[in-house]
C-alpha cells in the first residue's frame, strides 16, 4: 500500500447536514469575537480531523480564512498534505485562494451553505474546484442549509451597519 494513498475510511453514517451544523458552529465562534462569521470543517469518515473559523482580524492575516485553518489543522492531525478522503464543509462559497489550496490539498469533496456572489470560485463567478486544465478536481455540493448559511452573514453586516 503506498503511504500517500491511504485507502478510504467507511464512508460517513451522517447526512451532509449534520457536517454543515459542526460548521455554522464554527462560524458563530467567529461571530462571538467580532470576525465575520464563516466556518469550515474538514470530515474524514465520521471524524472531524480540522476545524477554523474566520480570524483575519483578530490575527492580522489575509490568509487566516475558516477553510485554511480547517485545511491545515487536518493537514497536522493527519500528519499528510493530501487530505484525500476528506470532505470540506464551509458556510460560504470559496474564494479564489481557499479553492486553490483545496485543488492542492486534493480534498475530492467541498461542501457549502451559501453563494458567494463577490468571491465565490466553486460555480458562482467561476469554478477553480472543477477546472479541467488542473490536476484535481473536486466535486461540489451547493446550497446545503443555505438559508441557515445565509442569515448569519446578512445580520452580521446588517448589526455591522447600523453600529
């Protein structure tokens, strides 16, 4: 068996729902310091091996998205950078940087609640997570408690606004 490849663990018990619900938790942790609220998690088999939220603020870093903490949490919990087997499930639409990390991690699955209509590269203003001149492609599924998804983004800006 080549190390690089490990064989996939029994496929998840839970609906993509209940992975979505670990997410949104993420997102209102980000919510609770002030950081806009997306949440990601990274799910291999039943078991959740990364988890972020948004922390751009909060540590002065551009790159600080909930998918690349996620990303690189899995990353050291699985002692590998391809998280083959994984599934990410992220509140909002990825950008352009989270979808290229993706394609390099070769996460095979990304699961998300709602679009990004500003950034979003997974179908929305472009597909970077299905584009066939890469060497991985990942499947996508959109929409998952996308009204849920949608609300903590639109009370967030609109608490923001009236401030």
């Amino acid at each position: 068996m080549n190390p690089y490849y490990p064989a996939a663990p029994p496929a998840s018990t839970y609906p993509d729902e209940h992975w979505m619900q670990e997410a949104i938790k993420e997102a209102r942790k980000a919510e609770a310091i002030g950081e806009v609220p997306i949440g990601a998690v990274v799910v291999l088999g039943d078991e959740i091996v990364g988890r972020g939220h948004n922390l751009r603020e909060s540590i002065r870093d551009g790159t600080a998205h909930a998918e690349m903490i996620a990303i690189r949490e899995a990353s050291r919990t699985l002692d590998a950078w391809r998280l083959l087997h994984c599934r990410l499930y992220v509140t909002l639409e990825p950008c352009p940087m989270c979808s290229g990390a993706i394609v390099q991690c070769r996460i095979p699955r990304v699961i998300y609640g709602a679009a990004d209509p500003k950034a979003g590269c997974a179908g929305t203003l472009m597909n970077l997570l299905q584009e066939p001149r890469f060497n991985h492609r990942a499947d996508v599924v959109s929409g998952v408690l996308r009204e849920e998804c949608a609300a903590l983004l639109t009370e967030f800006f609109r608490r923001l606004r009236k401030k």
